[in-house]
C-alpha cells in the first residue's frame, strides 16, 4: 500500500492532506530520514513530525466507557470518539465498538476495525457472556434469581423468553447479572418485567476479558494475550 493511502485510512488527512504533509516533509523514518510518498517503509519505522505511526488496520481496544457518553460517530453530545486520539474517528475501516452499551451504562467496551473479528465476538456461537453490575431503585423480592434462571421469563414486544441468566445478589439493591444473549436494554427491562428499575448499570465483563484496573474515560490497545482470554470461556 502507497503511503499516502497509507496515512490516509489511518485518519491523518485526505489523500490531498497527506501529499501536502509529504511535501513539507513531516514524514520520516526512524532515523529522521524524509519519506516520499512511493517508499517501501516497515509501518514500525515510519514517523510523523516524529511521532510514531498509529497502529495498522487490526486494532482492537477496550474502552472504560462513562456514563453519558454515546456509542456513536455523529450523535449530539459526548461521543465515545471524544475520549480518543481524535484521528481514530477517521480511520478506513471504520473503528466501531462491538456492540453497544447505551448512554446511561458504564464499563467495559471493545472497539475493533477487524470485521470478522467482530462477528466473532457478537456470535452466539463464542459463548460469550456479559457480566453487569446493577444498582436498583427498590430492595429485592427474593424470587428474581430463580424468575431470570427459568428460561421462561418474557420481555414485552420479544416473541421468545430470554435464556437462563444468572443473578448473584450482593444487597438488598446490588446484584451482578451476566446474560448469555444481547437483547436491546436486556438488564434494564429485565427488572422492569420483574417489577424494579434500574438506578445504575456497569458492564465489568465480556467472556473471560474484565475491565481490571483501568480508570473510567481510558482505553488500552488490546494484544494477542488479550484476545485469547476474552475467548477463553467455560
């Protein structure tokens, strides 16, 4: 690939752009050496006005997503574009989130430009499951574990019940929810059908992949190791 197609799908500029930062010679190799928009340069070795290059199509990153903030490219309001570098909102292919957690939901987001890559994580076939943590606007009954293990539990407007889902109570208001399926607000109507609402709604974990450590408002390139354990399920 030409490395002015190069930088371009990885948001540094139009084609028209890049050529001008060539020209001006903003676009180096390692050693400081300027590049021309025809060389043959390793993606490591490239740098721009010194820095090093972003990473290459493949990238893959979790994101400790705030509330108030949208899954989305061109909705009003703060974006979960806005808490990165802001070229990787240009980048060709897309950087999408896989997924969706809406705006009132905090925790663990993945985002990835690797199409195939995200149809294996949305696929029922992974078996990958979703842990929540969820702060409730009343106390308990007592009877909502057994009621979301049943497999019999319907949605209003859904024509099939949910699959089992496991709540494990931590207070009369606190409880973790992990769901085996990625129905449209599934936790949040989920208590509404058991007559509760939901106050506040944390996703802390995809298949074997937790947020750990990371502060609210960061992210973190993903590596090989990564992606193994998010895959490494029961």
């Amino acid at each position: 690939m030409k490395l002015v197609k190069l930088l371009a799908n990885l948001g540094y500029g139009s084609r028209k752009q890049v050529q001008l930062m060539f020209r001006e010679g903003l676009v180096t190799d390692a050693e400081g050496e300027v590049l021309y928009a025809d060389d043959q340069v390793e993606h490591a070795a490239i740098r721009v006005e010194g820095e090093p290059l972003d990473p290459p199509a493949g990238l893959t990153l979790m994101l400790h997503k705030p509330r108030d903030y949208t899954c989305s490219t061109k909705d009003k309001g703060r974006l979960i574009y806005d808490l990165l570098p802001p070229r990787y909102r240009e980048r060709s292919p897309l950087l999408s989130s896989v997924g969706r957690l809406d705006r009132d939901t905090s925790g663990l987001l993945l985002m990835t430009d690797d199409g195939a890559l995200l149809h294996r994580i949305v696929s029922p076939k992974s078996r990958l499951d979703k842990a929540y943590q969820v702060t409730l606007a009343q106390d308990l009954h007592g009877d909502e574990a057994a009621r979301f293990a049943s497999g019999s539990l319907m949605l209003q407007s859904d024509d099939k019940p949910l699959l089992p889902a496991e709540l494990h109570v931590r207070s009369p208001r606190e409880a973790e929810l992990v769901l085996h399926e990625g129905r449209y607000h599934q936790a949040r109507r989920m208590f509404a059908a058991v007559g509760n609402h939901v106050q506040a709604l944390h996703r802390s974990r995809i298949g074997g992949l937790s947020l750990g450590d990371l502060p609210e408002g960061e992210w973190r390139i993903l590596d090989a190791a990564d992606l193994e354990t998010l895959f490494n399920v029961p």
